[in-house]
C-alpha cells in the first residue's frame, strides 16, 4: 500500500481504514469529557402545597414526619468530615432515634409501601446547618429506593 | 502528481482530517459556551454520600445563594424582594422548567427554606437541591 492510495498500479487494499473512525471517536471523547462537569447532581425536593384545606384523618395517620430539630441534633456549623455527628438524634414518626437507625427505620415504615406512595415528610428547624440537613436527606435515602421527600416550608 | 505515474514520497502532511477535527470542536465550543456562561458564582457545595443526577440542563433554571444572602437567577443577581418575578421570567413559556438552588454549604435551611416557599409561592411544585458526592473531592464546585 503506498502513502497516496488511489493511484493505478497500488495493490488493493484489504484493510479497512479505522482513521476516520478514530477521529470520530475521538471528538464524541472530547464532547463528553466538557458534558459531564455540566451534570449536576442533588436531592428533589417536592414542595407540599400550601392548603387551607384539612387532611383527610386517614391520610394524616399514614404520613410519616421526619423531624430534625436543633437541640437532638446540634448541627449548626456544616459538619467535619463526610458523616453527621454521632450524637445527632432525630425524631421519625415521633419516635426519637438515633440518626444511624435512619436508613433503617425508613426502610421498615416504607418499604411495604408501593413505590407512588414513599413519602417522607421533612420538618427542619431552621438553625440547622443546610448541608446537614442533606445528609440527613440522604441517609434517608438510602433507607429505600424511589422515597419522595416532601418538604414543610410552612410557618 | 498525475493519475498514472508511480506514486512519489508525499512530502507535505495531509491536514484534512486536523481540520476537519478542529472544525468540529470550534462548532461544539460555540454551541457550549453561551450556556456555561449561563451560571452564578462559584459556592462550596454541601458534600453528601450519593446525590442523585440531575438532568441535563434543558429547561433548566439555576438559582445560586451564597453564604450572605445574596441570589443569582442563572448568572443574574436579583434582590431577594424581586426573587419571584426574576424567577417567572428566568422560565419564560419553558413548557417543563425544573429550578434547582445551589446552596452554600454554610447556609442555614431556614434561609434555603425561605427560598423553596418563595418558588412555591411563584407556582413550582418542587425544586433539586444541588450537592456534589462525596468522592468528588474537586473542591468548591
């Protein structure tokens, strides 16, 4: 095979030529390498509707409340490191924790539950740290797939 | 170089294919760039063990508080009293908008709360609260 290919009297070529293909792939590399800073990730968050309207007494018994207040769980400077404090207690379903027992006690009260219907209600104090308050989230998470957080911004 | 004469040693290189390259990443800056200018300031994001992707950024609007308060609506900064008419025009006629906040990490949920009722309030029933994994140690954002 010579450098000029198509000239008569070249032997025929039995390769097949990758080069373009490699330029091609090479530009989708590049054009992924620049996308992916863009993703960004986190939590949704629903917001429940502000409503004037009572709740049904059924549908009251079977919501579940995360509670995290500031007094059971000092977090008001974002916490070291990567956990929360060990001391951290939250209240779930009125029953105070500790927040290691979260993943579990989620996973307990929600997962018979079909998925539409995984609900976690959050109510924060508002001295808590916000990045606290996502591992929280996030520990909660954890405890079972497709949870909804719905957050109580009400006063 | 005629068709038909044994080929000779091709001395210059062939810049079709360098071209053709760099073409396509010039098209692909261009369409990319108007968009990451589309951004607030840099803040340091909560780190947390596995948030969840995102979507990409079609429909997208992005609403920045740093650590004193101040709010960007994508790359514009807005007075916290005019928080929910930037916010209906950073939406525009968008049929499926999604508002994520990237809170400062030192922020406290009360001010985050504060800004969830207000894009309540604008009429959006939920929001993505922004957080970057654990593992990803890049720093700031």
């Amino acid at each position: 095979m010579q450098l000029n290919g198509g000239t008569l009297g070249s032997d025929l070529q039995s390769e097949i030529n990758i080069t373009p293909l490699v330029d091609v792939v090479l530009v989708l590399l590049i054009i992924f390498m620049v996308v992916v800073p863009l993703m960004l990730q986190g939590y949704d968050i629903d917001i429940p509707r502000a409503s004037t309207e009572t709740v049904p007494e059924e549908a009251e018994m079977t919501q579940v409340v995360l509670m995290i207040g500031a007094t059971a769980c000092q977090m008001l400077v974002p916490p070291a490191g990567e956990g929360l404090p060990a001391d951290c207690r939250v209240d779930l379903d009125n029953q105070e924790i500790p927040v290691a027992d979260l993943p579990k006690r989620v996973g307990e009260l929600l997962g018979a539950r079909p998925p539409e219907q995984r609900v976690l209600f959050l109510a924060t104090d508002d001295r808590l740290n916000y990045e606290g308050v996502l591992r929280i989230v996030d520990l909660a998470k954890s405890g079972v797939e497709d949870l909804r957080i719905e957050f109580i911004t009400a006063d | 170089m005629r068709l038909g004469e044994p080929a000779k040693m091709q001395a210059a290189i062939n810049i079709t294919p360098l071209v053709d390259v760099v073409l396509v990443l010039l098209i692909i800056f261009m369409v990319m760039a108007p968009r990451m200018m589309r951004k607030g300031p840099e803040v340091p994001l909560p780190h947390t063990a596995k948030p969840s992707d995102q979507g990409d950024e079609r429909g997208r609007v992005l609403v920045t508080m740093d650590s004193t308060g101040g709010i960007w609506i994508d790359d514009q900064q807005v007075p916290p009293e005019r928080f929910a008419e930037g916010l209906i025009a950073a939406v525009g006629d968008e049929p499926d908008p999604k508002i994520v906040i990237k809170g400062d990490a030192r922020l406290k949920i009360g001010d985050v709360r504060a800004a969830m009722l207000a894009i309540e309030a604008a009429g959006f029933p939920g929001v993505g609260l922004i957080a970057k994994p654990n593992s990803d140690k890049a720093g700031g954002e």
